[in-house]
C-alpha cells in the first residue's frame, strides 16, 4: 500500500509540473503583407513590394528581418535591416522593446501596438516615437503567417 500511495504522489507530482503552455497566437513566423503610416495629416503606404520582410516572434522574443529581392545587386535599391528584443503581451497589447537594429539610434526604445489574429494574419497597430529623431507617426502592418 505505502509503494502504490507513493507512485501516486510521484505521478501527481511530475503531471503538475509539466504544466501545458498557454496558447499564445502571435507565436510563429510571419511575412508583411502590407504597411501603413500616418504622420499629422497625412496617410501614405510604406509597403515596399520590392523587398521581402519576416517577423519571427517566440515566448519571449521578436526579430525581424528586410531585405531586397534582388539579392543587393541593385546599387539604387540594395535594402537590408534587421532588429529584434523582447517583448511583452497582454490581452492585445504587444510591447516590443528594441534592443538590436542596424540604425542604433533606434535601439532602447519601446513601441506599443494593439495586436488582432485574423486566421493566418496579424494586425498591428501603433504609435513609434523617438523624439530625439523626430519620429511621431501612427503604423498598422499586416503580416502572414509563413508555413
């Protein structure tokens, strides 16, 4: 009896412990399908058919990558960024804060958006200010999931 009453303490034990993950929607690769921005008055799209761009989001981090689709042969149109950091989400809002990008003067900023899962695509909008650059513009970037 003691040896059956401690292989079900033992079973109890492992099972809580190995808890499942919550689901969380925004995980995943995703590729930018269209973008947005409004500065004062004035809406325009910085959607750039002429390079691909990811965002790879996991629990904790994002990274996203850009570049041209003409694998930098193109001196008028070579294109490559790249950043990435940690973020946080709650409910809907996604915090990212930027600790890595190719333009340094980004860096150690935190941009907080609104995210929406539709299916296989993300939405999110927000507000990027940096006031030391002059940065103050409203974005919404829709992304794809890749499979």
């Amino acid at each position: 009896m003691k040896k059956a009453v401690s292989i079900f303490i033992l079973i109890i034990t492992l099972t809580s412990c190995n808890s499942e993950k919550k689901n969380n929607p925004i995980e995943g690769t995703w590729r930018l399908i269209s973008a947005e921005t409004t500065e004062k008055d004035s809406t325009f799209s910085t959607f750039n058919t002429k390079t691909k761009m990811i965002k790879i989001i996991n629990d904790t981090h994002f990274a996203f990558m850009n570049h041209d689709l003409k694998n930098g042969k193109d001196s008028t149109s070579a294109l490559y960024f790249a950043g990435g950091g940690k973020y946080t989400l709650k409910d809907s809002i996604y915090t990212e804060n930027l600790e890595f990008f190719n333009n340094r003067d980004w860096e150690n900023n935190k941009f907080e958006f609104v995210v929406k899962v539709q299916n296989d695509t993300l939405i999110q909008k927000g507000i990027e200010k940096i006031e030391k650059l002059g940065v103050d513009r409203v974005i919404i970037e829709k992304y794809v999931r890749e499979k």
